[in-house]
C-alpha cells in the first residue's frame, strides 16, 4: 500500500519564502553598511609610485611655414638670377632679371652698330663741356697757321716771289677749307644724332631688362609650392587640414627659366623667424599636451621651439611651433624629432597631494600609518602633479581625503 507525505498549504510556503528572502535581503545590507564603514574608516588606497624621467621624443610629420613676400614677374621673357636660390639679399639689392630675349637682341645689336659708327669720329672736348669732332678742319686750320706765318715772314724781307707763291697756297687752302667745313658740320650733326639714337636704344634696352629687387634684407628661394598662400602666418590658427594629405605641386625656377607677366617667380623669405605645423596623431599626445618646452630636430639641427596653441582635427592634433632663429632651406614637408624636455620626477595624481599653508605634502605609506611628508612640485599637469622624487620607489596615499586624521 502507497503512502503519500501530506503538503502544507500554500499560504504557509509562502510565508517561508517570504522570510528567507527577508534574511538574505538583511544580510547583504548588512555587508554593505559593513563595507562602507570599513572604507570610510579603515581602507586607505594606496599607490606604488616609481621614480622615472617624465618627458616623451617622437617623430612626426611637419609643415615647414616662413615669413615669405612672393614677387610676380614684372614682364614675359627670361629669368636671369642675380641671387640664388637660398643666398641672403640686402634691400635694394638686385634678385633677379627678367629680360625679353628677342627684343633685347635687336637692341643690342642696334647699340653695337651705333657704337661702331661713333668710333669712327675723332672728339675733343671745347673748353665749355661740348663734343666737338676733330679731323681734316683741324689740320686745314694748322695749315693756315703755318702759311700766314710764312707769308709774314716773306713779307718782312720783301720778298715779292715768297709772298706770292705764300698768298695762292692761302687762297687755295682757304677754299678748301670752307668745303671742309661743310662736311665737318654735316659729320657734326652726324655725331650728335648717333648720340641721341644710342640713348634712345639703350633706354629702351634697360626697358626690356626688368629687375627684381628686394624690398627687405633676407634670403631668396626660387621653389614655390601651391601651398605658399595657404600657409600664411598671419592667418593661423589654420581651420582646415586636408592640405597636409594632399599633393604638393612645386615650381622651381632655374636660369632662363621662361616666365609670364604676373607669374610668382621669387620667394624673399625674411631673415627673422620661422614656423612648424606638427601633425601628432592623437594616441601619442597625452604627454606633448602636458609639456611647456620643446625641442624640435630637423636634418640633424636641434632647434628651441616656442608652442603656440594646436588644434585637433578627427583624430590627428596640429602643434603650432614659431622658432625665433635665421630659417634654413627645408622642403615644405619634412620629418621632425619632437621633444619635450625631460624631468626626473614621480608622477601623482592631484588627488594624493594636500596644499597647506603654500607648501605641498603627500602620505607616505608606513605600515599600518601613513607619514605626512613634505614635498617639492616640479609641475602640475592638467590631472597629475609632477614631485621631486622621493626614493626609487614609494607607497603614498592615493586619496589625501581618505588618510584617517
């Protein structure tokens, strides 16, 4: 015969539920406000710190920017340099020449023609500043000195055949030398008009022969890029950086380069300052963000950089650097070591110093007590504060609220 073990009721199943889950819920409180209190009053956190060299140095990117004036060709023609690329240039000085190679061969040519035919005439200066041509009138005129001396002197002894004889040379040399006059004022006005022709062709040589000078002492580049515009200084911080993954289109400007009127052919970059944009990608920021001082190496050159500001673009940030030195030559886009300066140092979160009375101490783990020791700061950062070190390594208190006092 089967027998069966009689159920309780529902009503008191429930109720037996009903207190356990009552226990439970009772003990886990009690865990809790026991945990709490633990905390508040016991747990102190503690970190390990390390003694170590703060500081970072990395290789990036950068845009090379200068203080630049572009100088447009005045004419068409070719490109004569009278400075080159990456010599210095005082003001005033000549950079360049830009000469119209036809025009100025047939000027030319017509000023060596012109030369040649006055060389042809012998010149005196008149006593009063004038050119004067010398030639057969001069020696006619010597002539007449001679004969009218001659005849004197025939005179003076009487002698009637010299004087005769005299007086037809003189006749005949006078005659000739009114023709020769003639010709001499002809080749006269000759002169003067070569004259006037070889100003107007030199004139109009130096017209086709256009220089380029500089308007301030500094050095001359002739290799533009379609970013020199772009990049100005006095537009910074810059908005957009698309710039910086794009193809950079450079004109180099060589002797006798062919140029156009109003083409950028010469960059005068002044002797003052320069500057950097650093492409940093963000993950390799944290501690470029935090430092004060910088140094930046290009082709094996250190360079002290001053930090402007940066601006962050997706994911890569853009440090502005002006560097206060007489600029070098450097492509647009070149690599760069970047370098913060270096600090031997702990480094403690702001929560584990306590400023009291301008000096700065942490709680130094001892045991089961924490010592309340002073310290130097060597710099705050945005959330750490950088300390002398202390020793090798130390356990301080992470959290100077929780030090039990």
């Amino acid at each position: 015969m089967t027998s069966y073990r009689p159920r309780r009721n529902k009503r008191k199943r429930r109720k037996s539920k009903l207190i356990f889950l009552l226990i439970l819920l009772s003990i886990m409180l009690l865990g809790t406000v026991s945990f709490i209190v633990w905390r508040q009053f016991f747990y102190q956190p503690v970190i390990n710190v390390q003694a170590s060299i703060w500081g970072d140095r990395q290789e990036f990117e950068a845009a090379v920017i200068y203080n630049a004036e572009l100088i447009p060709a005045p004419e068409g023609g070719l490109l004569h340099q009278s400075i080159s690329h990456g010599e210095p240039v005082k003001s005033g000085q000549v950079i360049a020449t830009v000469i119209d190679e036809l025009q100025s061969t047939e000027l030319q040519q017509q000023i060596d023609d012109i030369k040649s035919e006055l060389g042809k005439y012998t010149i005196q200066n008149d006593g009063e500043g004038n050119e004067v041509i010398t030639g057969e009138t001069e020696a006619i005129r010597n002539q007449l000195r001679t004969l009218i001396y001659n005849y004197s002197l025939y005179r003076s002894f009487r002698d009637e055949k010299g004087m005769s004889k005299s007086f037809a040379d003189l006749d005949s040399l006078v005659k000739d030398y009114y023709i020769t006059q003639e010709a001499s004022n002809q080749d006269q006005q000759r002169y003067l008009d070569l004259k006037e022709q070889l100003a107007v062709a030199e004139a109009d040589y130096e017209h086709c022969l256009q220089e380029i000078t500089a308007s301030f002492n500094g050095m001359v580049s002739y290799q533009l890029d379609n970013l020199d515009q772009t990049l100005n200084p006095e537009g910074f911080p810059l908005e957009d950086y698309n710039w910086f993954d794009e193809r950079l289109q450079i004109s180099s400007f060589d002797e006798d380069s062919s140029v156009t009127v109003g083409q950028n052919i010469v960059k005068l970059i002044r002797k003052d300052k320069w500057w950097l944009i650093v492409n940093v990608p963000q993950k390799k920021s944290d501690i470029f963000l935090k430092a004060t001082e910088f140094e930046i190496k290009i082709a094996e050159e250190t360079y002290q950089a001053a930090y402007l500001y940066h601006n962050q673009e997706k994911r890569d940030l853009y440090f502005y650097f002006e560097i206060e030195e007489v600029p070098e030559l450097f492509e647009r886009f070149t690599t760069v070591e970047l370098a913060t300066e270096e600090i031997e140092c702990m480094e403690l979160p702001i929560s584990a110093i306590e400023y009291e009375s301008e000096k700065a101490y942490v709680y130094l783990k001892n045991g089961r007590t924490a010592e309340k020791t002073e310290v130097r700061v060597l710099r705050e950062l945005i959330d750490t504060v950088l300390i002398e070190q202390l020793a090798d390594t130390a356990e301080i208190i992470a959290d100077v609220s929780q030090v039990r006092r």
